[in-house]
C-alpha cells in the first residue's frame, strides 16, 4: 500500500509539472514601457498600445498588425505610429481610438475592434474583452460606456490576455485557459494590488506578468502583489518584466 501511495503522488506530480508546462508555441512577449509591449507570434508580430520613441520597437520590425486598447496617452501615441506602419498593418481599436487616428493612420487596414466581438488576423485569433473601471469613484477614468478594451490572442489554444485599464470585471473573471496574462495593477485609475491578486486567482492563467503599475505617486508593491496570489492561488506563477 505504501508503494502505490507513493507512486500515485509521483505521478500526481508529474501531471502537475505538465499542467505547469508552458505551450511549444508561446509566444515572446517583450515590455517596451508602462502598457507598450511587443508580442512575437510565429504567425505575426503584434504591438500592443505602442507609445514612446520609434527606436525602441525598430529592433522588431514592422508590426503586422496593431491593438489599440484605448485613447489615453499612455496607450495611444500618433506620434509614436507615424512612419512606422506598413499600408497592410492592420490595426485593431474600438471606434472611440478611430476617431483619434489622423488619416494617414486611418489608410492603413483600420478594423474596427469593439469590446465581446472576435477577429482573426493572419492566423490569429483576436477576442476584444470589455475594459472598465468598477468602483464608483473610478469610473471617470475608464467608463464602460466608452468601449475601451483589453484583449485575448489566441493561436491554437494558446492564449495570451492583455488587461488593458480595467479592474476585475466580471468579463475578466470569467475567462479561461489563459496561458499567460498581462494585468494592469495602479491605483485610482485600474485596480490595486490586492484586488488585481484576487482577479487573477479567480481566472487562474499559467503565469501573470504585472504591467502598467505606475501611479503618479510611484509604484505598486509587487512583493505584495505575489503574497497575496501565493496565498489565494500558488499555481500561478508570477514573471516580472523590465517596464521602467
């Protein structure tokens, strides 16, 4: 009886670590500042809110496509976009981002993206996930009336979540087989720490990466972020990213 206990916790084991093995197709998600990432694909290189100097995203190339999550200036820079799409870059954004493109943005392949609606682009599935602010005294910041976005990528059941400005919604909290999720934490505009811990232990992805976790008055504790997730849910593992 002793060996078979034995064994079953060796294979329980097993079947954890390939649980916790990450998909051969993840792809690299590389921090370009605060909510601007590059997510390489082996399908297409995707840049998320692109903000800040051209030279800083010139080591990836020309984006083949492009999510735009909201209009704050910390997600939505012209600048930054002017020169470096190509005409077939295709851009993805809700309707309030359109109407703050210039035209020579909006001749590129402009689709519109609207929060609960689902877009593949070249072989990537795009699902946009409704992003707002919960609490009263917030809700200045990121209505949900506005239809700003966060946003799943999904290649073959690969999943990659990319908050936006949000708190924990009920759309958040629902969502499944994330591989890795890429969640905003900075009070008064998305959430805290501790209530950014408790979304991720509910919708449990694989592994979170903190982002956008800058307030005007500094930034938010990580070291605590993780605690409290160990505590509410230890099979999540937390990657820290160079952000700033």
């Amino acid at each position: 009886m002793k060996r078979f206990i034995i064994l079953t916790m060796l294979v329980a084991a097993a079947g954890n670590a390939l649980a916790n093995r990450p998909p051969a197709n993840l792809p690299e998600i590389i921090a370009i500042s605060h909510a601007s990432a590059v997510v390489e694909w082996d399908e297409a290189t995707v840049f998320v809110d692109p903000v800040g100097a051209q030279s800083r995203y010139a080591p990836y190339g020309t984006p083949e496509i492009v999510v735009l999550t909201h209009i704050h200036p910390d997600h939505l820079s012209v600048d930054t976009m002017i020169g470096m799409l190509a005409r077939d870059t295709v851009v993805l954004a809700p309707q309030s981002v359109i109407d703050e493109l210039p035209l020579m943005i909006a001749n590129n392949t402009i689709r519109p993206f609207e929060a609960g609606t689902t877009q593949n682009v070249l072989g990537i599935t795009f699902t946009a996930v409704p992003a707002y602010n919960i609490r009263p005294q917030a809700q200045q910041y990121h209505p949900r009336s506005r239809g700003d976005i966060g946003v799943v990528m999904d290649v073959d059941g690969t999943r990659v979540y990319f908050s936006g400005d949000t708190e924990g919604t009920p759309e958040m909290l629902a969502l499944e087989n994330i591989d890795t999720a890429v969640v905003a934490m900075n009070l008064p505009f998305t959430m805290g720490v501790e209530a950014a811990a408790e979304a991720v232990a509910t919708f449990s992805p694989r592994v979170v990466v903190p982002y956008h976790y800058r307030s005007s008055d500094g930034f938010s504790d990580l070291n605590q972020f993780e605690r409290i997730l160990s505590d509410l849910n230890p099979a999540v593992q937390v990657e820290r990213k160079e952000w700033y």
